[in-house]
C-alpha cells in the first residue's frame, strides 16, 4: 500500500477520534433512557461504532500506519 498523505492520517485521526468520542456519549447516555426500543436501537448502535472502531485500527494495524521507533 501507498504512503498516506498528511492530510489523510489527519482525516484518519479525525475519524477514529470522532467515533471513540460517539461511543463514549453513547454509553453514558444509555443509562438515561428508559424507553426500551429506544435502548435497544443505543446497543445497536453502540455495536456499530465498536466494529468501526475495531475495523479503523485494523486498518492501521495492517497498513503499518503507526509505526513505533524508538526516540534516540
């Protein structure tokens, strides 16, 4: 696989902080529901985001995006 561009590890790091953010109000806002169709569409949701998360960092993983070098 190519290089990525600044511009797109920016749009990456953008996408993945947006998604753990969404994940992160989903769950606190959970608890305040109290219509169970409503919390049955959250945990799908929540599920969603999950597997984005997972699939994002996948990505990252396989496409040796963050590498790790050691500071000399």
């Amino acid at each position: 696989m190519r290089k990525l561009a600044d511009s797109e590890l920016l749009s990456l790091t953008g996408l993945l902080k947006l998604e753990k953010d969404g994940l992160a109000m989903s769950k606190a806002v959970k608890n305040l529901i109290g219509d169970q169709d409503l919390q049955k569409v959250t945990d799908s949701s929540i599920l969603a985001m999950e597997g984005r998360i997972q699939g994002i960092q996948q990505f990252i993983n396989e496409n040796n995006i963050a590498s790790t070098q050691e500071v000399k």
